[in-house]
C-alpha cells in the first residue's frame, strides 16, 4: 500500500510501451477523437491559460525545443526536438516527452513520453480545425509529405472529417509505400499513389502537407489550388522552415493556433508583419465564422502549440487512470522533514551500505 508520504512525491510514469497499451485498448480512432474533444474544450478556455511562444535552440542539423503552458491548476511542459537527417541514424526526426504538474505546489504529477502521443495531438487537432474550415462533405484529400505523422493524418481525416479518398505523394517513393501498406487494412478508404504533387492534389477537398526538410519549400503553388480548398499546412514548423508560396497565402483566409508563434515558424514567418490570420480559437468560440463560402480557400498553418500538449497529456493521464495503465516514479526525495533535505543523504547512505562499512557524509 502506498503510504501518503509517497502519494504526495510520487510520479505517474507513462512509457512507449504504456500509451501503446492505452492506444490499443482504447483504439487509434477513439484516441484521436478524445484528444481532439479534450483540445477544442481547453481551447474554448484559452484567456484561463497563460501562453508563450516555445523556446527553441537552433542548430546546422535541427532544433530542440521546450513548449510551456499554465492554466491555475496544472502547468505543463514539451521537450521535443526536429532534425530531419536523423532516419539516417536510425533515429525518428521528432522525439519528445513531457510533464504535467500542480500549479499550487510544483509537484510533477505526470512524466510521459510524447512522440507517439504527439503524432496523435497534431493529427487530432488537424482534423479538429479542417471540421471547422473545410467545406461541408470534403471527401478528398492530397498528402504531400508521407513520413511518420502521415499516418495518423489519414486516420484522423478519415474517422474525424470523413474523407474516403486519399492521394499520396512523396520525393521518397518508399515512404509512400510504407504509407500504403500501414492503410491497407483500412478497407473504406480508397488510396492512391501519385507521380506528382500536382497530380495529387487535383480535385482535392483537403491538402494536407507534412514534410520534414527545414528549408524554404515550396511544395504548393498558386497554379495548384483550386476555388475552396482547405490547407492543412503541418510540416514549416520552425523559423526558415515552410512549405506554401506566398501567394498561396495571400489568395486565402489563414488560421493560426497562437499568433505570436505562428509569425517565426510558421508558413506566414514569409509574410509581412501586418498580413491578416485568425487565430482559430475565436472560430471554436464563435467570435469569427471561418468558412464563409464554398469557393473560399482556407489554410491553417499549423505549427503545433503548447495547449495542444496539455490536453494531450491529460487524455493520456486520465486514460492511463482509466485503464490502471503507468508506473510510479520516485523523482522527489521522500522526507519527514521538508526543510531537512541533507537528512535524506545521511538515511540513504546508513539503509544502503553495505554491513560492516561506515558511510561518511
């Protein structure tokens, strides 16, 4: 039994192999549709959170970044990084973790591992605003990009927004075949893959791009979009990173998640300081009415932010509660006496040492 000294310091602990368990009891689908329910009602709170931009260290190869937030109970944190040469050494291009804290005592209530968890967050809050933008029965969406968050994009479209048709293409033709394969069993979803960015997003409701090179892209042109497309704009997540033409986005209404961020890393870090986005809170909450017609063409420009991890990590937490999912860590000293931290040093050392030795502190 745990004592209540231990419930007080103790962590929940959530490694690959627990939220793998969770995904798979739960299923990918009811994932995806819980952390976006849990994302649209935290962003229906968003004045009760107190938000910044993520800090972020920049390197030739990559970037290592932290993405805080806080609302008067919880705070929470992302570690995560991008360096897209690392499949080079066996290594995934995203890794992540992340903490769930008290507010009113700094305690760490929950550490979790976020590189699944954050592939299921960004496509669950994808879909969550493609539902909001998109015109109504989109059933058609191109996937330019289809590396290791391609999948979950799919998924979620698919059991999210319903889209049934899916046109992939990729520079590297064995990670749409990879895609290719991990949809087979999805029997109501027809998948093709194409020769071409532009043969894929002809006729498209939806583009969704998710590439990974930190570059100034452009892997949609003005020629390509059609009257009321919806943009899901994934991969320029970082400053000197985006994938859309500038008049791409000067011929359409832009959402963004937290603008301040969105202005260094987003596809709109090209445009000037005064160009025009909504952020797509107010669409949840009514305050903007996003699409407004059915030539209208919208784009989110997606870079992922830090109140999209705390409902994720929530979900996972209660989730993992749910299902007696996790283990529990011992990151906090346990003392009788807070105010005498040495005192854990000198009960430590006489409990471990071996007998007959004298430890000296």
């Amino acid at each position: 039994m745990t004592s209540p000294l231990e419930a007080d310091t103790d962590t929940l602990y959530l490694s690959v192999a627990d939220v793998i368990r969770i995904v798979r009891r739960k299923g990918l689908p009811a994932c995806l549709a819980g952390v976006a329910a849990r994302i649209e009602r935290d962003f229906l709170r968003w004045h009760e959170f107190d938000k910044s931009a993520r800090v972020a260290s920049h390197s030739a190869r990559g970037v290592i970044e932290l993405m805080p937030i806080a609302d008067a109970e919880h705070f929470a944190f992302k570690y995560v990084n991008g360096h897209p040469g690392n499949t080079r050494d066996g290594l995934p291009t995203v890794m992540a973790f992340g903490v769930l804290a008290d507010v009113a005592t700094g305690a760490p209530r929950l550490l979790s591992e976020l590189t699944l968890t954050t592939a299921i967050r960004t496509a669950a809050m994808s879909a969550l605003a493609a539902r909001a933008l998109a015109r109504p029965g989109s059933r058609r969406m191109a996937l330019i990009g289809n590396g290791a968050q391609s999948e979950f994009q799919a998924l979620a479209f698919h059991h999210l927004v319903g889209v049934r048709e899916l046109r992939l293409y990729d520079s590297d033709a064995a990670a749409s075949a990879k895609l290719l394969a991990n949809l087979a069993g999805q029997d109501d979803l027809d998948v093709r893959v194409c020769a071409s960015v532009a043969e894929a997003v002809r006729g498209a409701d939806i583009v969704t791009t998710a590439t990974a090179d930190k570059t100034h892209a452009v892997i949609l042109t003005p020629q390509m979009i059609e009257p009321g497309m919806h943009i899901n704009a994934v991969g320029g997540d970082c400053p000197g990173k985006t994938e859309l033409h500038p008049d791409v986005l000067q011929g359409a209404d832009v959402f963004v998640e937290f603008e301040p961020q969105t202005r260094a890393e987003g596809d709109i870090q090209q445009m000037p300081a005064d160009f025009a986005v909504t952020e797509f809170w107010q669409v949840l909450a009514g305050r903007h009415p996003g699409r407004t017609s059915a030539t209208q063409v919208t784009v989110f420009d997606s870079v992922g932010f830090a109140l999209e991890d705390y409902s994720a990590l929530g979900f996972m937490r209660d989730a993992a509660g749910e299902l007696d999912i996790g283990s529990m860590l011992q990151l906090l000293p346990r003392t009788a006496d807070p105010k005498d931290l040495f005192g854990v040093l000198r009960t430590s050392a006489a409990t471990s040492e071996p007998k007959g030795e004298r430890a000296i502190v």
